[in-house]
C-alpha cells in the first residue's frame, strides 16, 4: 500500500479533518453550556422575584378589630391600641401603648387617640360630623364627607365608620408635656391612616 500523502504544510487531510471536528465540537459544548447558565439565572431570578413577592405579602401586617371582623394594612411604629366602649358596641376607643406610658395622666385614657363609630345606613349619626348632612342617617352624612374628601371616613358592607376625637382633655393638658403632644398627634394620625384601608376580615 502506498503512504498518505501530505498536503504542503505537512498535514494529511485526516489530520486537517479532525482539528475541525474538535473545533466544532468545542464551539458546540461553549454553546450549550452558555445557553444552560443563562436559562438557569433566568430561572433563578424569577424565582427570587416570586419569593420576594411572597415574602411581602405574608409580612403584611394588619390592625385588626375582631369585634367587627374588619381590618386594615397598618405600618405605622406606634403599638396601636382600642377597646369597644362597654356602653356602646359600636365604638371604639384608641390609643398607644406610647402614649399611655405618659406623665400626662388624661393622655393614659384609652380614648386618648382617638374614637372610631360606626353606624348602618339609616342609623341617625350623632355629634358634631352629623352637621355634615342634612338628613343626619349614616349614609347621608359618609356621602356628604366623601364629598368634601375627608379621610376620616370608611364603608365596609353594612356599616360606615367615622372618627372622631381625639380626647380634649389630654389635648388641653398635653401642651405642657412636648412629648405627650407629639406621642398624642401621631397616635391620632396612625388611627387616621387606618380608615383609608379599612376591609372586611376574609374568611
């Protein structure tokens, strides 16, 4: 048999064909392993994305009145409190665990923040928000407020909420106390903040 020729650089054509194959073979294997890495960041951080997003959900942290099965998104850094008046159901009383810690004695009330009512739609709303309207029902007066853009108003299914407040007592006496004053005043508008987001606890 006759030898393989050479080509003129000294290779065989074999030789020449296989340093091809292994050039595209290499190609090839960047390639894919290029194309893996991307789909697995991809992968990655869409289910970072996801797991953020569910980490905010459940961290959402809500206020809740369980006498009235409502609740709302609260963030504030004050320890919000209330109790349902004991003479009255459909009010609640409001203040902090701040403002209680006080040396301003009538700013330790449990109404020191503020009072949250509520009333069905044909209940005559009583106080100083009934001038509002001029029929005085609940419904009336909650239009009459939406109307001129309060924020101290809420409606969840039956009933419609107004607040009032806070406590004039610990108001009068807080100016003496600078520390009760703005512990009073932020406990009001954390109440405040509530009413905006105020809903019905799921079931």
């Amino acid at each position: 048999m006759g030898k393989l020729k050479n080509d003129q650089n000294g290779f065989s054509y074999v030789e020449v064909l296989l340093i091809l194959i292994v050039v595209l073979l290499v190609g090839f294997i960047g390639y894919y392993v290029y194309h893996s890495q991307k789909n697995t960041n991809t992968t990655y951080n869409q289910t970072t994305l996801n797991s953020q997003s569910s980490l905010s959900n459940s961290a959402k942290h809500y206020f809740v009145i369980k006498e009235w099965d409502v609740r709302a998104p609260y963030s504030g850094s004050l320890n919000l409190q209330y109790v349902i008046d004991t003479s009255d159901s459909n009010t609640a009383e409001f203040t902090s665990t701040q403002l209680k810690s006080t040396s301003v004695t009538e700013c330790r009330a449990t109404d020191a923040g503020a009072l949250i009512s509520r009333y069905e739609a044909n209940d005559q709303v009583v106080g100083e928000i009934a001038s509002a309207a001029s029929s005085g029902t609940a419904a009336d007066v909650y239009n009459a407020l939406v109307s001129q853009g309060s924020k101290q108003i809420a409606h969840v299914g039956n009933y419609y909420y107004f607040l009032t407040g806070p406590q004039s007592a610990c108001d009068a006496n807080a100016s003496s106390n600078i520390n009760a004053n703005k512990l009073q005043t932020e406990t009001t508008a954390d109440v405040i903040s509530l009413m905006g987001g105020l809903q019905a606890i799921p079931k």
